[in-house]
C-alpha cells in the first residue's frame, strides 16, 4: 500500500513540511475521511468514497509547492480570490503556508465542498 510518505520522497523539505501540516489539518476537518494516494501524479484524494461524487479535495506536490484541489471549485465562493485553476473537474489553491488565517480562509472552502458533497450524494 502506497503511503502519504511515498509521494513527498522526490520534494525538498519546504515542500514536505507545508504538505505534512496540510495533509494533518483536513483530516482534523474533515471527520472520517478517507485518504488515497496516486503516487503517479504525488497527489493525495480525500473523499467519503469511490470516484469524484463523493471527492471533497486532493492534495497535489511538485517543485513549485503545495495545492489543494476541490471537485467543481470554480462554482465556490471566492471572497479571498484564492482559487486557481482552470482545469474541466477541479480548481486548485495554491498552499504557501497554513497560518490561522490561511487556516481560516481553508475552512471556508471545505465547508463548501462539504455542501456541494451533500448535494451530489
């Protein structure tokens, strides 16, 4: 079984630091949560079950840093113009630190995914 330790072995240690306190804060959040690793793409998913219906986000590494993806995050509100992305399944934001307001403004949008979670079910 691939672990969470798997995907931040090719990144620096800035990189894995921000990834690891990440990766502790949603699943502190987000209660139960299973967490899959995609060692392939150094992605991390976090969801209530199989396939995106029941995604609530996806932690990415590269060299650049941290993301935290979210299925159909262009549809959130976006209040702190955090959100990146274009992509056609999810919007990203990019993680640069998890200071109380970057933790803040965190929660703000997983109680979002949680909602829109809800909704798919």
């Amino acid at each position: 079984m691939r672990t969470f330790e798997d995907i931040c072995v090719p990144y620096d240690q800035k990189v894995v630091c921000i990834a690891k306190e990440l990766r502790e804060f949603l699943i502190a959040e987000l209660p139960n949560i299973q967490e899959e690793m995609d060692t392939r793409q150094n992605m991390a998913f976090y969801s209530y079950g199989k396939g995106y219906k029941n995604l609530i986000s996806m932690l990415s590494l590269s060299k650049q840093g941290v993301k935290l993806g979210f299925y159909k995050g262009w549809d959130f509100d976006d209040p702190f113009k955090m959100m990146k992305g274009q992509g056609k399944v999810h919007s990203h934001i990019e993680i640069k630190d998890l200071s109380p307001q970057t933790k803040e403004r965190l929660r703000y949008f997983l109680t979002q995914a949680k909602a829109s979670y809800e909704n798919r079910k």
